[in-house]
C-alpha cells in the first residue's frame, strides 16, 4: 500500500499576519515531523496543480470564483472577513489547495496509490458555497467530493471532518445532496455556532463539549459515525482532517491525544476497506499547535500509508 502527500510551494507563501494562528509554520512543522518520525521517506510526494474554474464551479458560483480573483492583491492585505485574509501569494495557494483535492482523488481512482494526503493551506471547511470564512476560501474537500462524482462517475461519497469546529462550508454546499454523507464531531457551542440545529438527513453530527476527550470522542466514532457509514457504504473516503481537537490546542478546548488521530483513521481505513476498496483522500484542515499538528499528522499518515494500526 502506498500513499502520497500533495503540497506545494505556493501553500508556504500564504501569509495572513505574523500573529494570525493560520500560518506558513504549521506547513513545516508537518515536514520536520514526517523527516524525524522517519514516515517521509515511505511517501510518494507531488507537486499540487493549479484547480480550473470547471472543478472549483461544482461547488462554488463562478461569480464567486471571479469575485476571488478580482480581490485578489498585487502587493499588500485585503480580508475577506475578520479572520481571512489575501496576500499576493493567497489565490495561487487556494488554487493550489483545491487542485490537491483533485490531484488526490485522481490519484486514488487510479489505482496510483490507496491514499493520499494533501498538506496544503488555506484550508477549506468553512467556505460556504459563496462566502469565504474562518482561514478558507474554496472547500477543497467539496471540490475533491464533486470531481469524484463528476469525473470518476461515484455515486456515494463520505466526508469524515474531526476538525474542532464544525464544517459550517461543507454542510452548505452538501445538505441533502444524496451523493454525500458527512459525519463529524466538533466542540460545540463554539466558533462557528452550528451543526446542531435541525441538520440535514445527510449530515451526522455530534457537538462535544469543551472539556472532552477520547472517550467521548471515540464513543461518538463507534455509536454515531460507523453505523452510519456502514449504512451508506460510501465508494470513497474523504477527510477534512483539522488536528486542533489536540489537548495541546490552545484553539479550542477538546482534548484528543496523538494516538486518537491514529485511532480514527484505521477505523475509518476499515470501513474504506468494507466498503470503497481502500480508498481514502485527506485534506488538511486546522491544527495550530505545532508540535501536536506535526506529531497528529504523522499518526494520520502512519495509518493511510499502511505503515502501522493505532
Ligand atoms: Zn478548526
């Protein structure tokens, strides 16, 4: 079993302030942790395409796509909203995150590997159809979701978010898209307010409460998620893999340890086992403690690269 690791350049030049939580930093502290764990070396690793206006309009308005563009700036900041910013080297690094997306799913429907991870920035979750928010502007896992369905002909797709906050993004653009089951956990109440209030038939959430951990989260895993998962039998797993759950996040106040990111992932390995012949695409979402994030994605990694169970 192989799998790849999708990033480039561009994603380091992302820049939203030298005080901004989101930063270049968390990119690298993922490499140093890859090298020192010694999991690097049994990745494929590949350069992430640019997404084209026919893959990001599956999920975004091209007027919106347009509208990114045009704001894009030459030199200095623009915010999008409070939280989210543009550089000059933003739009090249969402594009480029997006195109991971794609360049994952193709990879794994090919047969080129089992897995893939896509170790890019901006994240996506919270990009609503055509709204940028909290450190996203395209939903790079929605835009993996469609291209899977729209060029490889799926019909069942599974959205696996662990990430703190809830994908307020994706559930916009998937509420009762048949095509699509997203489970999540998420601290709730909590940024960004949602996920609890009348969910669509397609969503299975489950708000945790500050102060939880792995019991609770794993009792949500095996109560809520895998029965639904198994019932659905999803073709392809996709993650929307944010690693601030980790109780060394100062983000949030979940309190998830190294070993639950490899927990989760070999159960949900099983079930892409069961039931999608392996396959599995990662994106990287959120995870603002350094050491934690690096260490969190290597217990991720370990998993989808068939390197060790948890
Ligand atoms: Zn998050």
């Amino acid at each position: 079993m192989t799998c790849a690791v999708i990033s480039h350049p561009d994603c380091f030049k992302h820049d939203m302030g030298s005080h901004h939580p989101e930063r270049p930093e968390r990119l690298s502290a993922i490499e140093d942790q890859l090298i020192a764990s010694g999991v690097g070396q049994y990745l494929t690793r590949l350069e992430a395409p640019l997404a084209t206006d026919e893959q990001l309009t599956r999920v975004h308005p091209l007027d919106y796509v347009r509208a990114i563009r045009d704001v894009a700036p030459e030199s200095g900041t623009v915010h999008l909203d409070p939280d989210t910013a543009m550089n000059p080297f933003t739009l090249q690094a969402a594009l480029r995150a997006a195109g991971a997306a794609v360049l994952a799913v193709d990879l794994v429907m090919n047969k080129k590997t089992s897995a893939a991870f896509a170790a890019v920035r901006p994240p996506g979750h919270h990009a609503c159809r055509a709204r940028p928010m909290g450190f996203c502007i395209f939903n790079n896992v929605a835009v993996a979701a469609r291209h899977a369905i729209a060029a490889h002909g799926l019909e069942r797709v599974a959205i696996i978010d662990f990430d703190v906050h809830h994908g307020n993004g994706t559930e916009d653009i998937f509420e009762d898209d048949p095509g699509v089951l997203m489970v999540s956990t998420f601290q709730h109440p909590f940024y960004p307010y949602s996920g609890t209030e009348a969910p669509a038939r397609n969503m299975v959430n489950v708000p945790l409460a500050a102060g939880s951990g792995s019991r609770e989260f794993r009792e949500a895993v095996r109560e809520a998620w895998l029965p639904a998962l198994d019932a659905f039998a999803p073709e392809l797993i996709l993650f929307s893999a944010g690693f601030d759950a980790h109780v060394e996040d100062d983000m949030a106040m979940l309190r998830l340890v190294d070993g639950d990111y490899a927990w989760v992932t070999a159960q949900m390995k099983d079930v892409a086992d069961r039931h999608a012949g392996g396959r599995m695409v990662s994106m990287l979402e959120g995870g603002y403690a350094l050491s934690a994030l690096g260490r969190s994605v290597v217990q991720h990694l370990r998993v989808l690269a068939g390197l060790s169970g948890p």
